[in-house]
C-alpha cells in the first residue's frame, strides 16, 4: 500500500510528465508559427481567388428582315466558321420587290435620257427661236413702215388721181401691218426668254437624275433585304441558346440564337485591397474546378474601372441613412496565354481560381 502511494506520488516522474507536456505544447506551437510563417512567405507575394469565371464574347445572332424560316442549317453546340449560312428566311416576296425597283429603275432612268435630250435640243431650238423672232420682227417693222407710206400717199394725193377704192386698201393694208408688227413684238417678247427656257429643261433633268438616284437607292435596299434573308455567322464560334427552327416566323431583331467565340479569358472579382500590387502584364496561374487536369497560364490584361456595384442596376446610395462600409470586388481581366487543350472546350461562366503572381 505504502509502494502504491509513493508510485503515485512520485516527484521525479510528475516533474517528467510535465515537462514533456510543456515541451509537446512548444513544438506544436513551434510548428504552427513555422507552418504559418512559411505559409507567409510563400504567399506573400501572390492574390488568389475563388470570385472568378471564364468570359468571352457571345454575339447574338438576329435576322434583319422578316419572315418565315425555309432552311436551317446549323445544330446546337455546332462550331461555325466565319461565314458559314445558318439559316434562310423565304426569299420569294424580297425576289418581287427587288424585280419591281429594278423596273422603277429602268422607266425613271428613261425619262431621265430623254430631259436630257430635251435639254440638248433646247440649247439649239430656243437661240434659234429668238433669231426667227428677231427676224420676223424686223420683217414686220419693214411692212408696217412701207404700209404706212402708202396710206400717206392716198391720202395725200388728189382725189382725183385716186380712188376711195385705193384709199380704204391703204388704210386696211396699213392696219394689218400695224397688227403683224404687235404680233412680231410678241413673239420676240417670248423668244427673249432663253435662259428662262434653258433653265427649265435643265430642272427637268435635276428633278429625273434625283428620281433616278431614289430609285437607285430603293434598289439597292431590295437587294441587300433579299441578300439578308439569308444570314451568315459573322465570326467563328459555337452556336448556343438556339430557340429557331424551320417554319418560324421571324422579325427584325428576334434573337433566334448565340454564338460563343473561341476567345476566351477570365474576370476574376478582386477584392479591393487585393489590388495595391496588382498591375497589368503579371503571371497569373489558373485553375478550372470542372478540370482539374488542365494547368492554364494568363496574365493581368487590364482592371476594370469601376466596382460591379456601381455598375448594378441599382448602385448603393451611401450618402442617404446609416452608411455600412463593405468591400468591394472590381473585376480584373486575365488573358489566357498557356496551356489551353482544344480538346476541352471552355464554356463561358466556368469556375476558375486564379493567382496573381505580384512583381
């Protein structure tokens, strides 16, 4: 019994156990302080985080002209060229328009070839009229001149070596000369209005060569409306969210389907304190979560100038009520540079944690 005590109260051996307890206790503690300080030193230099998604462009693909689809030719999730046809809309009433405006075409462009003729002839017929008129005036002017005289001369000599016969034929011949010549007077008024005449047959040939230009234009609107029945992908890509098919009737600007680029990078939300280092051009290595297998390397291609809440739909008002600061996340876009497999495909909004190795 005095044995069991004295091994239980034994000084040496507690002094022991206390002491391999203090000294357990330092190593895990001295352990921790290595562990952390090593994960200090490895990090110190670099900003990750899990805020982060592949981007790209995705062009929404929509008919300019409306109608009813009579061909489609790609599927869902089908990579296209540049130019490649997706889709036709029924050509048949665009085919009759474009006919009609070239027939438009074709009378106004007629009328407008014989203004012009018009023209040419009246620079010829209009100098010559005022010529013919001048002419004719003097002409008058002669015969009144000469009419007049042999009235006075009726008149004047003695009524027995003429006739009241010869005297009444003098006056009525002075008269009708008298009403040529207001006649000549006239006609030269009319004829002085060459420039007059001119200019309006030059009107004419503006007013059909502005005919002849709508027409044109009308024209070419038909054919570019039946050229856009058929539409064509304007770059390369995958085709995504599909919702056309044969038979569908389409207006202008209905969204029937996306194209995903092959460009691809990533917008990774830093948060703001994130970024006293970061500039464009740093190293970036980049994990996606649905491959794990797949190692890509970026960098820092730009920072976006603006947080994601100030470009919300509806953006914080800090100066009204009580203000709450929290931090903020800018989106940062990362280039891919490296490692990409055209194997696996990477669809736009994937996971993906990125760190920014910082210069």
């Amino acid at each position: 019994m005095a044995e069991s005590e004295n091994g239980r109260n034994n000084p040496m051996r507690d002094t022991r156990r206390g002491l391999f307890s203090r000294l357990v206790i330092i190593g895990l503690v001295a352990v921790i302080i290595v562990g952390a300080g090593s994960y200090w030193f490895l990090t110190r230099n670099t900003e990750s985080t899990d805020d982060a998604f592949t981007d790209g462009h995705a062009i929404m693909i929509a008919p300019k002209v409306s109608g009813y689809v009579v061909k489609l030719a790609v599927g869902d999730n089908q990579l296209l060229q540049a130019g490649d046809t997706i889709l036709e809309i029924d050509p048949a009433d665009y085919r009759i328009a474009r006919n009609r405006a070239t027939a438009n075409l074709g009378i106004v462009e007629a009328q407008l070839a014989s203004a012009k003729q018009d023209l040419e002839i009246a620079k010829v017929r209009f100098p010559a009229d005022l010529a013919s008129a001048e002419a004719d005036r003097q002409a008058a002017e002669a015969t009144a001149k000469r009419a007049d005289a042999d009235f006075g001369r009726q008149t004047k000599v003695d009524i027995r070596a003429t006739t009241e016969q010869q005297v009444d034929m003098a006056r009525e011949g002075a008269k009708r000369a008298e009403a040529a010549l207001a006649d000549a007077d006239a006609r030269l008024r009319i004829a002085r209005a060459v420039p007059q005449n001119i200019a309006m047959a030059e009107a004419k040939v503006a007013q059909w060569e502005a005919q002849a230009a709508l027409a044109r234009a009308d024209l070419a609107k038909a054919e570019l409306d039946l050229k856009n029945t058929v539409v064509v992908a304007p770059e390369a890509g995958w085709v995504t969210k599909r919702n056309v098919e044969v038979g569908t009737y389409l207006q202008p600007g209905t969204m029937v389907m996306s194209l995903v680029s092959p460009q691809v990078w990533v917008t990774a939300n830093f948060k703001e304190s994130q970024l006293k280092r970061m500039r464009p051009g740093e190293r970036v290595d980049i994990a996606v979560d649905a491959y794990p297998q797949l190692k890509l390397v970026g960098k820092v291609d730009s920072i976006q100038m603006g947080t994601g809440a100030r470009f919300s739909a509806f953006p914080a008002e800090n100066a009204t009520g009580n203000f709450v600061k929290i931090v903020q996340r800018l989106p940062v876009k990362i280039v891919i540079t490296e490692g990409l497999d055209p194997n696996v495909p990477l669809p736009l909004g994937l996971s993906v944690d990125p760190s920014v190795t910082l210069e």
